[in-house]
C-alpha cells in the first residue's frame, strides 16, 4: 500500500507542477483558467484517492464544494472573455 501511494503522489505533484507552469507562463487568461481547472481536478483525485485509501466518505463534501467553484469559476471567466471579445 505504501508503494501506490507513493507512487500515486508521485504522479499528482508532477501534473500539479506542470499545471502550475501553465498557470504562470500561460499566454492568454484561457490558458491560466485552463490550469487552475486542472489544479481543481487533481485536488477531487487526491481527495478521491484518500477516500478509497483509508475507507472512508468525509470528504465528499469538501469534493462537491470544490467541483461547484471550478465549474462556476470557468463559466463566469468565460463569459467576462466573451463579453472582452465582443465588445473590440
């Protein structure tokens, strides 16, 4: 067990390094709003894995209130681009 969790934290922090650099050097504010969705993503796996880990459900919460903030974060830079977009 202690193997696959190494290995499953192992994997987590290079894609959270790699969305880390998208977040920073990203071109557009789509890109950076692109990584941080994928930051909130890994966050629900790390939360996931935990929860099949050690047998447990307390952090469904915690993951439900996590995926509502990316979705409604994602749609609200969306529609402020749009809107950016539109108005040139």
């Amino acid at each position: 067990m202690n193997v696959l969790l190494i290995v499953i934290m192992v994997v987590f922090a290079a894609a959270a390094l790699l969305a880390l650099v998208r977040v920073v050097r990203g071109p557009s504010i789509l890109d950076r709003v692109v990584a941080c969705d994928v930051l909130l993503t890994e966050v629900l796996c790390i939360l996931g894995a935990d929860m099949v880990i050690n047998h447990h459900t307390r952090s469904l919460p915690a993951m439900l209130i996590i995926a509502a903030v990316g979705v409604f974060g994602s749609i609200a830079v969306a529609r402020f681009v749009a809107r950016k977009e539109t108005t040139r």
